[in-house]
C-alpha cells in the first residue's frame, strides 16, 4: 500500500460517513441547531467544501470546480449566525462535496513522493505541516464535522446509522 492508497481510503471512509448521516437528511433539516450556538449541517457542509478546495488549491492552484457566486463568504466562520441567507438545498451541497472529492483525488493522484514532502503553503503549515498532511487533514476534518451533524441527527430523533 503506498501514499495515495492510505488517503484514498481515508477520504472514501470519511466520506462515507458523512454521506451515510445526510442520507435522510431534508432542506429543512441541515438548518437545526442541535442547541443554542451550534452550527447547523448546512454550515459545517459548506465549510467543509470550502476548506478542502482551498487546500487543495494552495497546493495546486486551478485544480478545482468553481463555487457558486457569494459561496465561500456565506459559509465564512463570521457569516455562520445568518438564517437562510445564501444557504442551499441538501442535492446542491452534496453535488459541491461530490465535485471537490474527485478534484483532490485527482490532485493527490499527481503527486509524487517528492512532491507529497514538501511543506505545506505557509496558510496551513499549524495543521498541515506537509503536502502530504493536507490530505490527512481533509479526510479528518470531515469525520470531525460527521460527528456533529450525528448530535444534530440525534436532536432530530432520526435512526443511528452507523
């Protein structure tokens, strides 16, 4: 098993977890709060989507699909507290992760072991030391945020799925 192999399986098994807690998931539900200040599934998607496609764009710029318009700045950790505003249906945000899963597949397949190496950009070298950190991060960022979308599936009263 080599490098890439490792973080196939590890973005395959972090997003298998989060698409397993979105299955049932409605428009309406990934706007709850599971309490007072918590994020609700819609932000912490959209935050996921923009977080992986800048790392994966600090480290090979214009690799990956563009964001609709007013995106990145409606899933910004300042503009989290708006209702509704800019917030998009569950298909739509599952399409975005979709399209930005294979781009950083992609980015990962051409790497080489030089490459995967190298520092990290400067932006994310607190958590991301290395290129090859990045991807890390990413599968592990996911599974994080998989665990607060399962509190807010609980505060729904929907079936444990995994």
């Amino acid at each position: 098993m080599n490098f890439f192999d490792t973080v196939q399986e590890l973005l395959g098994t972090s997003r298998f977890v989060m698409s397993t807690y979105l299955s049932d998931m409605s428009d309406a539900d990934i706007l709850v709060r599971p309490v007072a200040g918590a994020h609700h599934a819609a932000w912490q998607i959209g935050h996921l989507i923009v977080s992986e496609r800048r790392m994966i764009e600090g480290i090979y710029p214009q690799s990956c699909p563009a964001l609709p318009t007013g995106f990145e700045a409606g899933h910004a950790k300042e503009a989290e507290g708006r209702e509704g505003a800019l917030f998009l249906p569950i298909k739509e945000y599952q399409d975005l992760m979709t399209a930005q899963r294979r781009a950083t597949i992609e980015v990962a397949k051409g790497l080489n072991e030089s490459q995967l190496m190298e520092s990290a950009p400067e932006f994310m070298r607190s958590y991301a030391p290395f290129v090859r950190s990045v991807f890390l991060s990413i599968g592990g960022h996911e599974l994080m945020h998989a665990g607060q979308i399962a509190v807010i599936r609980r505060a729904l009263g929907k079936a444990v799925l995994i």
